[in-house]
C-alpha cells in the first residue's frame, strides 16, 4: 500500500479509511437503446410498463432552480431513514428493485470479475454479486459500510483510491445525485476500467413519487443527477449502450402504517411522516420515475 495513501486499516470492522486527497492503488492487486424495463428476481422476471422518455407536463411541476443541486447525504446522522427506505422497497414494491437485475447482468457480461460498488452502502449489491461468483469492493463516505460484505472502503467516490485499470465494472446506484460533480466521479470510474469495461448508475426522476409531490419539499427540483439528465451525463464519458426507464405505478401502499413508512424512507422525520400519512386516500398506488444507464468504457 503506498505510503502517499496515508490509510489506516481497521482490522476489527474490515474496513479500509482513506483520507481526504488520497491517492494510488489501496487494493492488493453511442449509440442508446430505449426500451421496457424488466426485472429479474429470484421469484422471476416481471416487466413494467413505461414511457420512452420522462414526460413533462402539467401534472409535473415543481420547484424552479437555476442551478441543480446535490441531495444533502444523511446517512450517518439518520441512518434510520436509509434503512426504511430499504424496508419500504422491499415491503411495499411490486416489481423489486435494480439491484438484483444489474447483479445478474454484470455476471453475464463480467463473469468472475471484480465490481467496484461506488455508495454501496451496507452491501446490497455486493449480496448479490458474491451469489453470482463475482468479487466486489464497495465504496461509501458513510460508516455504515462496515456492515458491508468486506473488502469495504471509507472514502470519497471524487477521490477514488485506486490504480488505473483495476475493475471490470462499476456500478453508482441510486448515489451520483448526492455528488455536486457528477462527471468528476464518472472520468473517475473510466480511469479504474479494464478495457470494455462496464458502467452502470441509476437515478429517480425529479418528478418521481408524484402523488406525494405536496408533502415533499424537494419535488420537482432538479438534482446534479436526474432520470432526465443521467444518459446525456454518462454520454460523455462512456458509450451509452442502454437505456432503462420506467414511469408506472410500481409501489402498493395498503393502509396509513405502510404510507407513513414510505414517507418516512423519502425524507420526511418521524413525525412529519406521521402527520402527512393520514391525508391520503389508501389503499393507494405511487408511480415511480427514473432511469438505469448502462456504458462502456471507451
């Protein structure tokens, strides 16, 4: 491990901290295609109807900003929140979530390779790409990747700490919105790339969760990585070889318990959860909005 890394090994949590402007290898060593997203599970493959492109009408109107701003990170100091949202997902979703799918498509593209997981998080993907034979390493300024499968990093995804040429693919899920530079941590993912390596990052759409857009302060307003945004973005740094969208009503919420649990995974605390769950109809559907963009390195 090269001493410019000034990196501290936790050999108790297995996880690797590496400090702010690190830098080297802390490892041992266009054309776009739109179409249905369908998802692959372990209970079978369920595809949704969507749209082509994100609409923008009427019914799509939120806040006005002039600049798109990054999505404050709270998982440290409210990892309650992260933690239903992934509850609620799993409980409430009819059709699953992206993760399980491009596990399944990185293994048949990448076979035995290794994956870079940048804001894995607490390992959900990596479950999934240990069951399929391939080897990860996930990547997280949160401290809760300590409850990742290992090989785990404590770091910046805008300071990758890693050799050039390391992976066979990396995956940004549900994460580049919290970065104020999203084309940083892509050129970033480029560099640590094995030649046609793979890219892969998904986004909700700014005006995703539409029947909830009056309880959501944020709704409307763009983000540094929208399901609008998220193809052009990765376009130019990789090819774009898929496009993924969705817009269908792809959440069941069956009573005012299950409501105020959704809310509480979108942002809102407690109480405001609490409050804003008894002024909705239910049993009630949520349309869900976004995009999943695969590329190749160039």
């Amino acid at each position: 491990m090269p001493q410019s890394a000034r990196s501290r090994v936790s050999a108790e949590k297995k996880v690797l901290t590496v400090e702010s402007g690190a830098t080297g290898s802390v490892l041992p060593t266009s054309r776009t295609a739109v179409r249905a997203f369908t998802i692959s599970g372990s209970s079978g493959r369920k595809r949704v109807a969507c749209s082509s492109r994100i609409r923008d009408d009427e019914t799509m109107t939120g806040p006005e900003t002039t600049q798109p701003r990054a999505q404050p990170v709270d998982y440290d100091h409210d990892l309650d929140r992260f933690l239903t949202n992934q509850t609620a997902t799993r409980l409430f979703s009819t059709s699953g979530d992206v993760h399980e799918p491009v596990a399944e498509h990185l293994r048949r593209q990448h076979a035995g390779g290794r994956v870079l997981d940048l804001g894995g998080g607490n390992g959900l993907l990596a479950r999934h790409l240990k069951d399929r034979g391939l080897a990860s390493v996930v990547l997280d300024q949160a401290r809760y990747v300590a409850t990742a499968p290992p090989p785990v990093v404590l770091a910046d995804a805008e300071r990758l700490p890693f050799a050039d040429e390391t992976f066979d693919a990396v995956a940004a899920l549900w994460m580049l919105y919290h970065v104020a530079e999203p084309l940083v941590v892509l050129q970033l993912a480029a560099r640590v790339l094995r030649p046609g390596g793979s890219f892969v990052a998904c986004a909700p759409s700014r005006y995703n969760d539409q029947e909830f857009k009056a309880v959501l302060p944020e709704w409307g307003s763009r983000s540094t990585f929208d399901a609008e945004d998220a193809a052009e973005l990765i376009g130019q740094v990789f090819d774009v070889v898929d496009v993924e969208r969705w817009d269908a009503p792809l959440v069941s919420l069956r009573d005012a318990a299950a409501v105020e649990q959704f809310l509480r995974g979108r942002g809102l605390s407690p109480q405001a959860a609490g409050e804003a769950a008894t002024g909705f109809e239910r049993p009630m559907t949520v349309t869900k909005r976004g995009a999943l963009v695969w590329g190749r390195v160039r």
